[in-house]
C-alpha cells in the first residue's frame, strides 16, 4: 500500500474513525457548498471485494458531501486534511469500512471521482487493502447501477472461480443474485440471473454442498427449463444426494436436448446408479 503527505494521518483525521480532533478541525472550516447526490454509484474493479458493489446515498452529509453506502457496509465518504505545509484544508475520497480506510483519493470534487476523471490515477491503498484500485460508475437510475454491479459480480466471480478460489466466487456470484432478482423483468436480466444460479450452483458443487447446489440449479432450470449447464448440474447434486430416479430424468433430458453432448454422458451408465 502506498502512501502521502496528504494521506499520511489518515486514519487520524477521517470522520470514518470518528478521530477526537476532528470537531476541532471541522469547527475551524468556513461551510462548504454542498452537492446533490447522484441516484446510485457502482464500484468495479476493487482488489478487496467488499468494496466493489451498488452504492446509495445515506441520509448523512459530511462536509458538503452525500455519504454513499454498500450491501456489505463500505462506506464512501468526503474527508478533510489540514495541509500544514501549505496552511489549508486539503479533501479527498476515502473508501472504508469498519472505520478502517481501504481506498482513498485526494480531490476537491464534490462528489467521488468517476473511472473517467482525472483523478482515477490517483487512488491510494491502505492497510491490508488489495491491488487494483477502485473504479467509480455513476447510474441515472437504480435499476440501471443495480443490472451493471450484478454484471460485474458476474465477472469477477467468474475469475475467481478460474482461479479456483470456489468460497469467494460463492460469495461474489450470492451478490451478483442479491441485485439481479430486483431488476425487471426482461431477457437479458433473466440470461443475467440464470448465469449467476448456475454458475454459483458449480460454486457450491466444487464445495460440496449439495442441497445447496441442487437448490442454485434448480432455479435456473425454473427460468431456462433447457438450460444444459444447469441440468448436469443439478443432476450431479442430485445424485450426491441419492436421489438417483430425479438424477437420471436430468441427465436423460439434458440428452434429450442436446444428444451430441459429450458433456451430458454421465461417468458411468444410466442403468447402474441405484
């Protein structure tokens, strides 16, 4: 993690550590113009997951600014510095949680910097904070924040899962659900919402946990009856469980579907699973 003159007390002077020299600081500040706060941001990109996701507006200002929040309680927030080389205060973006900064960029912007601003070079790490650094989207609708964060869920659960980290592509694809069954109806929302049950049903089979596996693919085959991924799957699940005669029925309609997948074959036959 890296580290400046303007950030070097951090974790002294940001309001999300409630410092006790803060009144002091704030007290001495002429008011500062304060600014609308946008429908939603979405953060991609993030090393440290937790910070990526759908962000909203709280009901709390901190110093001219709307505080923005996320599902796993990551707060974005503007923070003063009192330069004392130069005699001013200084501001800035941090992005945090627990009271413990992760992200932080200095910038007199009133409302966080997009991944387009010029300011985007400039984010900062700390702490235990992981590379890279965030990405900023603003949406001009909730739903519209909503269906980008899921997407990215999508992705990002898609390497890790590559990557053979199963828990925590688990756990990014569960948020990547959480917003995609609030978007409405439409097809692509549902291809969205079929791939994120699929995809974590694999999850939790490569985990072994099969009921919940079975219950992930299920809900895919509830919206795309065909779906061959989602098929096995439950199949598979299904056959950990002892549920041999529904296991068959899958893997039967999955070649049913699709005859020329190879996929489809099972590793023994049909007729020995009990």
């Amino acid at each position: 993690a890296k580290s400046n003159t303007f950030w070097l007390k951090l974790e002294h002077l940001s309001s999300l550590h409630r410092p006790p020299r803060l009144p002091r600081l704030a007290a001495a500040m002429a008011p500062v113009e304060t600014a609308p706060p946008p429908v939603a941001l979405v953060v991609t990109g993030a090393g440290s997951g937790e910070a990526n996701g759908l962000y909203l507006p709280t009901e709390r200002m901190v110093f001219g600014a709307p505080v923005f929040e996320n599902d796993e309680r990551c707060l974005i927030s503007r923070e003063p510095h009192n330069d004392k080389n130069k005699g001013e205060i200084r501001y800035g973006w941090v992005l945090g949680r627990h009271r413990r900064a992760l992200y932080a960029v200095q910038t007199d912007e009133l409302l966080p910097p997009s991944a387009s601003s010029s300011s985007q070079a400039g984010w900062l790490r700390f702490g235990d904070a992981a590379a890279p650094a965030p990405r900023i989207s603003y949406a001009s609708t909730r739903a519209e924040a909503s269906a980008w964060a899921a997407a990215a869920f999508r992705e990002r659960g898609n390497a890790l899962f590559n990557a053979q980290r199963f828990r925590e592509a688990d756990v990014t694809w569960s948020r990547g659900i959480d917003l995609a069954t609030t978007l409405p109806e439409s097809e692509e929302n549902e291809d969205l919402l079929v791939a994120l049950f699929s995809n974590r049903a694999e999850a939790r089979i490569r985990q072994e946990k099969w009921e919940k596996a079975l219950s992930d693919a299920q809900a895919a085959l509830l919206r795309r009856p065909t779906h061959e991924k989602a098929l096995l799957r439950a199949a598979l699940a299904a056959k950990e469980l002892g549920m041999y005669a529904e296991a068959k029925s899958l893997v039967q309609a999955c070649l049913d579907e699709q005859p020329r997948s190879g996929d489809a074959r099972p590793t023994m036959p049909l007729s020995s699973w009990a």
